[in-house]
C-alpha cells in the first residue's frame, strides 16, 4: 500500500514493545519511505514512532 502525507491511520498492531500506543490508537502520515517501508507518523497521543511495515507493524485508514 501506498501511503501519502496528511493520510490519517489507525493502529492495528506494532512489534514495538515499549511504545504506550495500542490499537485504536490514530495518527495523522508525516511521510512514506517506500524503499525501506517506513511509515513516518505523528500520533494523536503525541508519540511520532514510525511504523515498520516490512517488519510487522500493521496500520489501517481511519
């Protein structure tokens, strides 16, 4: 999937496991890095963890 700068998402999982954010959790997309499937976000929470999507990290739109 594609993402653009602005797309707002939702958390559905993330291998982080010291992040407070949990599923549900909605962010707003900062930037894509599609070469290395990084997902760059800036949280409602005020976190901005980046979602690694090769890795297990997995967003929905909101």
């Amino acid at each position: 999937m594609t993402y653009k700068r602005g797309d707002r998402i939702a958390l559905i999982h993330t291998t982080d496991p010291h992040t407070k954010l949990k599923p549900g959790d909605e962010g707003t997309v900062r930037r894509f890095d599609a070469s290395l499937s990084i997902l760059y976000v800036d949280w409602d929470s005020g976190s901005t963890l980046s979602m690694l999507i090769d890795d297990g990290d997995e967003v929905r739109a909101a």
